[in-house]
C-alpha cells in the first residue's frame, strides 16, 4: 500500500481510492486515543458499507482505551490479562484492523483486501492478545470442544441425526436417513458450532467494483465451539457480541437464553420465574453493569447466570470473593444436564473421550454406574461446591445456603431414581427386541424415554438448582416425569402381552 497526493493506492485495485484527510480527521476527534492509520482506512469505507458494525464498535471499550492504558490499571480492575503487549496495538485503540490482522499466518481464511492482509474470522486465539488468561481457561473448557462433543460421540451423533432423520413414509413404513449437515446447522450446531472451512475464493459486487473475498463453508456460524479456519476453537462472540464486546450484554441472562433455554436447559426460563429473576427484571435499569470488578450489593443486587458461573465479584470494600473465569464449569461440581442421569463434572472439556464399562462414551451406564476415572472425585467437587456457596453466601447465611443445596442434591437423587426406572424397562425392550437398540432415539417408545431424562428430569432439576418451582412441579416437572414413566410402563406390558 502505498499513499500519493492525499490518497491510497491499493495493489489489488485498478484504480484510485480517494481518502480525505479531513474525513479521517473528524473521525480521530469523535474517540480520545490515537486509532492506527489501517483501521482509520477501514472505516472510511466500512462506515458505508456496513455503517451498523462502525457505530457498534464506536459505542465500545475497544475504540476508547488503549492496551497500554488498560494494563496500568490495578489488577481487579484489568480488562486485559496479557502480561505484555505486542508493540504495533498497545498505542492506538482496538480497531478493525487490530483484530482482523492478528496471527494471519494461521488464518486460511487470510486474504488480500485493499493492500491489506485481513482474516474474515477473529478467533479466541487472535483475542488471545490481549485476553490470555481468558482465552486458556476457555480453550479446555466443555464449551471449547461443544462441536467434538456432539460429532466425535457417536451416541450424540445418533442424536443429532435422529431430530431432523425421516426421509419419507411408504406403505405405513418410515423411512430414515441422517441429518443434512444444513439442518445440522441450523439445530445443534448454531449452539454447538460449526467447523468453518474456506473453499477457495468467491466474487462479490461492491460499490468499490468486484471484490474476491474467501469461500467460507459452515458460515455464519457464532455457536460456542466453534472450530476456525486458524485451527482454534470457540467463539467469543458467542457471549461478547461483535463489535461492541460488551461486557454488559455478556453479562445479562438474555446471552445465556440464546441456547440454555426450554426444553432441554430451562435455565432461562427457570431463572425468569426465580426470585432471582423477578428483582432482575424489576430492578437491572439501576444496575451498574460494566464495573469491574462487579461489586456485590452495590453494582447490582441479585445474581445473573455470569454472577454464579463466571464473574470476578468483590464485596463492597473491594475484597475479593470469587475470580473471574471463562471456564464456565470450573465452579460446578455436579453435571445435571447429560445422558442419561446427574453425575461428577468430566475431567476434562473432551467429553468424548469418555468411557463407561458398558463401552459407550456415556457418564455412566444405562444402569448408572459412573465412569468415574473421567469424573472429578469428592475432593475436587467438595472445592468446587464451597467456590459456589462463596457466590450464595455473599447474600445469603450459611443455613439458608446450606438448605438449599440439601434440597438440591435429594432433587438429584430422586430425579436418577424416576430416570433408572425408566430406563431399567426401555433396556428391557431393547434386550427382548421389542424396540432396536442400535439407534436409541428413533422410535416413538425410545422418545418417551429420551423425555425422561432430556426434557422433564433436566426440567426438575434446573428449577431445583435455580429455585424456579413451577418447573419442578407442573411446566415439565414431577407431573409430566409420573406422567411420562406410566406411558412407558404401558408401551411395555403391551409389548409383553402381544408376544
């Protein structure tokens, strides 16, 4: 790239892109800290061709503070927890091209643009940067690898297959096949998230004349665990929505209702129904939602799903009550959604490469015998518990904490035993050829028992967790889990009857 007379002339253009240095002027008044020369470029075509994503970044902490700046701020109050800076970003504000530059030689999907050398794709590995801790606690996490889990599964892959699978109906016979990879991305994996893969090269009209851009396979796609063209996994953005990254946004229940809600996570719905819930949407236009660190008490005054799963929470002196981690299970000790019953949070975010002694890459057995060799053991859940009763008791005293979760884990035990009952008959038909055990999902008994443990027993003890007791009771609680095990009960003895 090089400038003459007051414009840019880019090396893959056939012509002249004027750029006004007065435009670039007036931009550099509207935000207090030096933007780089490359993303000032940007912008002056950006904001008329995708005006909302400038003024979205405009509005976020990456235009107005520095690198260098945000190192220097006490160690609570870091943003950034990089130790040290690459030299070319920590003077000017986190631009466009700051991001979309980063690491290009990873990048499959780095291409030239303009004079430049752009990735389509920004990667936890790219916000890595400045985010370093963030992005390690992340990249072990089970939301790291939610594509693996559901792909190199081949009991979730069944699954997967099973939601969008009849192909047709002739002579009373359903025919089936597996799920397109569109429907795929369009169900599990827009939460779970997608492999992005780059096929070449494509044209696309602009006001600026043709422009070949990268030929980006399984895109759009911001699901969770993502895997990017640079190799990395996950999507910030999932949370930190591009191009604001707000801390806000990410920290309000509406992100998280993106995929932890009804019928399989009712989290959201649970939370919404909580008195937790009820002074958050009473009271959140009061909150202060972008301190940090988020002061108990002051900055707000009751929890989010961040507050419990992940934010750095200090009491009103300042003092320090739970870190800031982006390993969002690292303060459960118990996983209460999973096939087929509660059980030990995995080890490690593979979940895949879990094995129980029936063979299968399952927690536990049919018949609920844990693999515990890939299970935390009760020391490390006994952490992990008392990191989440710190969350609880910054509220709350000890016997109202410690009731709770009693009330908590005799949900779990009771919900496993409603699960193993059903399970106990569906193995029964599947041991009798009364129903084909080599796909567990695809047939109308097999789905009653899926609603099981997937819909009502997860209903039963999310509402438990989160105190939301309608869905315990009769919003795909305890009422429809009876319900549900007598149709079962039903399906079988009819079976047993007609043969």
């Amino acid at each position: 790239m090089k400038k003459i007379f007051g414009c840019v002339l880019f090396a893959s253009s056939l012509f002249l892109f004027p750029i006004k240095t007065h435009a670039i002027g007036k931009l550099q008044q509207d935000l207090p800290y030096a933007v780089s020369e490359q993303t000032q470029i940007c912008i002056l075509c950006h904001r008329n061709v995708t005006p909302g994503i400038v003024e979205d970044w405009k509005t976020s902490r990456h235009s107005k503070v520095t690198p260098e700046i945000a190192l220097k701020k006490p160690l609570l109050e870091r943003r950034v927890s990089s130790e040290t800076i690459p030299e070319d970003i920590g003077s000017v504000v986190v631009g466009c091209y700051e991001c979309h530059s980063q690491n290009s030689s990873l990048h499959k999907d780095n291409f030239e643009h303009f004079g430049f050398h752009i990735n389509v794709v920004v990667s936890p590995n790219d916000c890595k940067t400045c985010h370093a801790k963030e992005a390690a606690q992340f990249s072990g996490s089970k939301k790291a690898y939610a594509l693996d889990n559901l792909r190199e599964n081949q009991i979730y892959s069944q699954f997967v297959d099973a939601v969008p699978s009849i192909k047709e109906v002739r002579d009373s016979t359903i025919h089936y096949s597996n799920a397109s990879e569109k429907s795929k991305l369009e169900t599990c994996y827009a939460c779970h998230g997608a492999e992005i893969t780059v096929d070449g090269m494509r044209k696309i009209k602009t006001n600026f004349g043709n422009i070949e851009v990268p030929n980006l396979k399984n895109w759009p796609n911001q699901g969770v665990g993502r895997i990017n063209p640079d190799g990395s996994r996950g999507a910030c953005t999932s949370c930190h929505p591009r191009h604001s990254f707000s801390i806000e946004i990410a920290r309000k229940p509406y992100t998280c209702s993106q995929c932890h809600l009804e019928q399989d996570i009712p989290a959201y719905e649970v939370y919404n129904e909580s008195k937790h819930g009820n002074i958050f949407l009473s009271k959140q236009d009061t909150w202060n939602w972008n301190n940090v660190p988020w002061r108990v008490g002051m900055d707000f005054q009751a929890p989010t799903c961040a507050t419990c799963h992940n934010s750095l929470l200090v009491n009103p002196e300042g003092k320090e009550i739970v870190s800031r981690t982006h390993d969002f299970g690292s303060r459960l000790w118990v996983r209460i959604f999973g096939l087929i019953y509660s059980h030990p949070q995995p080890k490690s975010g593979k979940t895949y490469e879990i094995k129980n002694k029936d063979g299968l890459p399952l927690p536990a057995t049919y018949m609920n015998e844990v693999a515990a060799e890939y299970l935390i053991d009760e020391e490390e859940q006994l952490v992990r518990k008392n990191e989440m009763k710190k969350v609880c008791n910054s509220c709350h005293n000890n016997d109202w904490v410690s009731g709770h979760f009693e009330k908590f884990d005799s949900t779990l035990s009771e919900t496993d035993t409603m699960v193993l009952n059903a399970t106990t008959l569906m193995k029964n038909m599947w041991d009798k050829g009364f129903a084909d055990a080599s796909n567990p999902f695809d047939e109308l008994i097999e789905m009653l028992w899926v609603k099981q443990w997937f819909i009502y027993a997860n209903s039963i003890r999310f509402a438990s967790a989160m105190i939301g007791p309608d869905r315990a009771t009769f919003k795909n609680g305890w009422w429809q889990l009876t319900e549900n095990f007598h149709k079962i009960h039903e399906f079988a003895k009819k079976c047993e009857y007609e043969h």
